[in-house]
C-alpha cells in the first residue's frame, strides 16, 4: 500500500513538471537573542519545497525552533509541518507581492530546563501571512512574510502579530 501511494506521488510530481509548473526550494533561518537579565536565544530553522504554477503555489515548510534561557539550557523545542498555497499579485517583472494561507501543526516540548513539570502539547495554527517576492535572477528569488494572522488552538484565540517576530525573509532557487 506505501509503495503504491508513494509510486503515485511521484508519477504526479514527474508529470506535473515536465507538463507545466516549476519546482523551487529554499527556506529561512532566523537566530534571536535577548540581553535582558534573563536572556534567552532562540533558533529557528524552516526549510521549505514547493511547486509554483501560473500565479499560484503550493508547498510544504518543515520548522524547527529552539530555545534556550539565560543559563544555556535548552528550555523548549517546537517542531511543525506547515502545508501552504500561495497566490501572486505581481507588480512587475521582477517584484510580486502575495497572500499565503496554510495550516501550521506544531508538536511543542516545553519546560525542559527542570524547574517545572516538561510539557508536551499538539497544536494546529490556520493561517494567512502578506509577503513579498523578488527575482534575484532567472532561478533565485527572495521572499518575506510580513506579518500574521492565525487562530491558536492552544490559546483558543485569533491574533494578528506585525513585531519583528512575524516577519520572516527566505532565498529560494526555482529549477
């Protein structure tokens, strides 16, 4: 049954490309520090695989992000799989802005430091994030996400965050 599901994935990836559409990856890395008291740092890895076609893309981001506190312990680890589409206003040959709505699962670990009970939660995020694209050349381009808004399953609310930690730059390379 893997095998037959796995054959069909790829025979859908192999037609699809050759007939229209391009493949791109790329991702982000973002590194934070705070110089407070009790400072803490924060390292966040997402690669990302999608497949662009006409004004539209889809794909697949994998995060993983991990913090420390002031001590160097390691006090939380998150790590999602966040499906998207993407559409494309573009602006002109080289610039485009875009609107991406995907659905962020989070396995989070908190407390590990010790102090407090660990904690292990499941958590599901709907999302739309603003962004915009620009070609570097032919195959390379960079992208930012400026801004966020999700439902938090968690905190059962929806938020909206604009700071510095909902915005988010990227270098893809499109084949």
């Amino acid at each position: 049954m893997k095998k037959n599901i796995l054959l069909a994935l790829m025979s859908l990836f192999l037609f699809s490309t050759a007939s229209f559409g391009q493949v791109y990856v790329g991702g982000s890395v973002r590194f934070d520090t705070s110089f407070s008291e009790n400072g803490s740092t924060s390292i966040d890895i997402a690669p990302d695989i999608g497949y662009s076609f006409g004004r539209w893309s889809v794909g697949v981001c994998l995060t993983s992000y991990t913090s420390l506190d002031g001590s160097g312990k390691l006090s939380s680890f998150q790590f999602g799989f966040d499906p998207y589409a993407e559409y494309y206003f573009p602006v002109n040959s080289f610039l485009s802005l875009f609107i991406e709505g995907g659905l962020g699962l989070r396995w989070m670990n908190f407390n590990l430091t010790g102090e407090y009970p660990e904690e292990t939660n499941f958590n599901f995020i709907p999302y739309f994030s603003p962004g915009i694209q620009v070609e570097l050349s032919e195959h390379w381009s960079l992208l930012a996400h400026i801004g966020r808004l999700e439902w938090n399953n968690m905190q059962k609310a929806i938020t909206f965050s604009a700071s510095g930690d909902a915005i988010s730059m990227g270098l893809y390379y499109t084949f």
